[in-house]
C-alpha cells in the first residue's frame, strides 16, 4: 500500500487555465493537495485540506516546493498525514472494519472511529439476546450481510446515523439491482428498522429518521397455494414402495397436511410427545404451546415408522435435499397442475407458470391443513388454536378455492325468498352471509354494499 499526494484541479480551475496559462505561476492561484491510496481493491482519495499554488508543487516528488514560504512545513504536515494514514489502516485492519474514506477522513479529524464496529457488535448482540429461532436468525444474519456489502459498495461507514431516507432510497435500490424481490426487501427493511428500534431504546443512538412514514417497502401479498381434495388423495395414494426415501418424506408431507406442524416442528417431533390422542408441541417459530388432535391418517402414518427410528416420529430434517425428494415424490404422483406465480421486484412484474410438483414445500402442507379445514367449515378462531397462528394470518387462507366460493355465495342466494323487494333481499342476503361467516370482501363484491355498511348489519 502506497500513500501519494497529487493537486486536484476542478472543472472550473482547468477552464480559467486553459483561458489563462499564465495562473500557472500566480502564487494566488491555488489548488488542494489530495491524498490517493489503494486498499483492499478500492481506489480512496480525499482532501487534506492544504492549498498551493501548481508553481509551488513538485509533481516528480509529490511535495512542496521552496517557492512556498512555508514548504518545510506543509511537507512536514504532509509526512504526519500519510504516516496517522497508514496508522490507522493497520488499526481497522485488526479490527476488521470497513476501510473507506468516510473512515480515514475520521481518523485524521480524531473522531470516533469505531461507529462501524459497534453497529455490527449492537446487531449481533441484538440477534443473541432476542432468541430468534434458527431458521429466522439466519434471515437476520442475511440482512446484516447486505447492509456491509450495500456500504461497502458506496464507500462509506457502516453507522447509526447513516441509517437515514438517503440511504433507504439507495439500499432499496442496491437490492433491485441484485434481483431482490419486493418482499425480501420489506423484510430487510422491517428487520432494520426493528434493530434501530431495539439500540435507540438502548440509548446507542438518537437517530430517528428511520421511523419516517416513507422508511417502509409494503410487503406484497403472496398467492396461497394448497392441494385440493382431489390432489390430496392423489399424493397420498401413489404407490412409491419402491423409493423408500421419496415414499417416507412423502408420508412426512401428509402428516404435516393432517396436523398442521411445520417442517421445523415436525422434524424435531419426539415420540413421547404423543399422549392421549394429542400432540403436545411447543412450536419453534412462534414459541407457543399447542394441542393437536391425532387423527386415524396421522396415526396410521406415526405407526408405519413406530419401529424406524428411536426418539423421534420421523427422520427427516429440513435441508435442500429433503425438497428434491418431495418434489421427486409429487412428479411422481402426477402433481401437474400449472401454477401461477407473480413477484415484483421494485416495479417490474415477474409472473412465472410452474407445475405444481416444482411449487410444492412443506409449508404448502400447513396450507393445505388450514385450507381444507376451512372448507370444511372450521372456524377461524378453531384453526388459531390448533395452529397457534394469529386469526389475521388465517385470514388470508378464506376463500383460496375461488370457485367454491362462489358456488357458496350463489346457492346461498338461490335459497333466499325470491319475491322479496331488491333492498330487503340485499339485507337478508347479508344477513344470512354473515351468519354463515362468509368473508366479507365476498359479500361486498356480491351485495355491492361496503365492507363499512356490511359490519352494520352484524349487531
């Protein structure tokens, strides 16, 4: 690592030379002394706030002339600031921080130069503390990656105070242009924004530009895609006994599809955690307690593999290998429905068609327990406290079969008194809707009525 100095002309100082050759050797007119260094791949220059005239620069040197006064001097000043430059690189080396200008421009001015290092401390102590589960600390953990790659990108320091509107519009910009879709930058915004709350109630900064009404990126509502019946029993019927391994996570799936567990839950399910007909689970992303019934299919799946493993219900765990096979499994079993699948990143418009059998998670398991559930006529407050899920998250699982609800809504108006006047079958429609807990963004689209006026009619 080389340390030289160089005078920086500006656009205007080179436009007056080119008029006027002969400012070259006026002592008035004078330019800064810039420092330039390449560290860590990055080009880095700043001022040092030190004027000459270009008569009173040796450009083979790099120093100050004897046509300046006071060239021992400014030489010497010169020397000091490669010398606390080169100081200060060894020191955030050892430290591992960010080497940018905004860092060497502190160290010269004696500034606290450790903001950097103590954001970084605060979020891993913040991420320590608040006992995130595993799979949402890694999320976390991802956030934080792409706030040092942003910052380092813009060669600047990585600090409580940068975290500003100016910075938001250009992090949420970086991501577009990396191909994050819209609602994983909510979640990196969401997870800053509750970092910065977490350290400002800590007293380790008063910044609080990021509780701005703009500071926000709307989470964008996804499909909710679940089996139908029909597929329900396709899957569970295929014959795979001759892919053991495709076969029990298969078994896996259903009796997530049956209960409701998540894969995180289901894959650390004990045994003994089965008593009386219940499944008694405290649930790894919610850390609530929850009783689920055990059904004839559950217990008929817990029985096959009674005698194949020790502790646990199953042997399988969550990792990238454990989707191939339950893809596998579902192409399998003929799983081929097309699937629209629409995401936005910043305004652009992604819509992709897949089969179902690329779609399919475990996560689709809990889906289509809550879906089927719903069809079935459950209610919501039922399925929260089966699941442990809020009644809003469940919410968004109402009417995922389109087309049943509104075969619903029409038998249901079919069945009110037709020779009744147009405003009385309105009501009595909305009545009966509403006692049937059809949603009401459906009796709204039926009725013509608002949600606000279809809440009247509930008392």
């Amino acid at each position: 690592m080389k340390i030289s100095f160089y005078l920086k002309l500006s656009d205007t100082a080179k436009n007056k030379l080119s008029k006027e050759p002969e400012l070259k050797d006026d002592k008035n007119f004078t330019v800064p002394i810039y420092y330039y260094l390449f560290v860590n791949g990055k080009h880095l220059r700043a001022s040092t706030d030190i004027n000459v005239s270009i008569c009173q620069w040796d450009e083979d040197k790099k120093k100050v002339n004897r046509k300046h006064l006071k060239y021992p001097e400014l030489n010497d000043k010169l020397d000091k600031i490669r010398l606390k430059i080169e100081n200060g690189i060894e020191y955030a080396k050892s430290k591992n921080l960010n080497i940018t200008n905004d860092f060497i421009s502190n160290w010269l001015n004696g500034k606290d130069t450790k903001e950097s290092e103590n954001f970084i401390k605060a979020y891993n102590e913040y991420l320590n503390l608040s006992k995130f589960a595993k799979n949402t600390l890694i999320s976390k953990r991802v956030v934080l990656k792409k706030l040092v790659d942003f910052f380092e990108n813009e060669d600047t320091e990585l600090t409580f105070n940068a975290i500003n509107l100016k910075f938001y519009d250009k992090f949420v910009k970086f991501l577009e242009n990396n191909g994050i879709i819209n609602n994983s930058i909510s979640h990196y915004i969401s997870t800053l924004k509750a970092f910065m709350n977490y350290a400002i109630n800590r007293d380790l900064h008063n910044n609080r530009e990021f509780q701005k009404k703009m500071f926000n990126v709307k989470n964008e509502p996804t499909e909710i895609i679940s089996l139908s019946k029909e597929e329900f029993f396709q899957f569970f019927e295929c014959d795979l006994s001759k892919h053991k391994k495709l076969e029990e996570v298969r078994d896996a799936f259903f009796f997530s599809c049956v209960t409701g567990l998540r894969i995180s839950d289901l894959s650390n399910l004990k045994k003994d955690a089965i008593n009386n007909n219940l499944i008694n689970v405290n649930t790894i992303k919610t850390n609530c307690d929850i009783q689920i019934p055990m059904t004839n299919m559950a217990q008929k799946i817990i029985d096959k593999y009674k005698d194949k493993t020790e502790e646990h219900a199953f042997s399988v765990k969550k990792n990238p290998e454990l989707y191939i096979y339950l893809r596998r499994a579902a192409k399998e079993a003929g799983l081929d429905r097309m699937i629209l699948k629409v995401r936005y990143c910043g305004a652009e418009r992604k819509p992709k068609n897949i089969p179902l059998h690329e779609a399919i998670t475990f996560h689709l398991a809990k889906k289509t327990f809550v879906s089927l559930l719903i069809e079935s006529g459950i209610s919501r407050e039922q399925i929260c406290d089966i699941t442990g899920n809020t009644y809003e998250t469940i919410g968004r699982y109402v009417n995922t079969n389109k087309a049943k609800s509104r075969e619903d809504v029409k038998n249901a108006i079919n069945n009110i008194c037709s020779d009744v006047q147009p405003n009385e079958m309105i009501l009595k429609t909305t009545k009966t809707l509403l006692k049937n807990k059809v949603d009401l963004k459906v009796i709204a689209e039926v009725t013509g009525l608002t949600i606000e006026t279809i809440k009247k009619y509930s008392f």
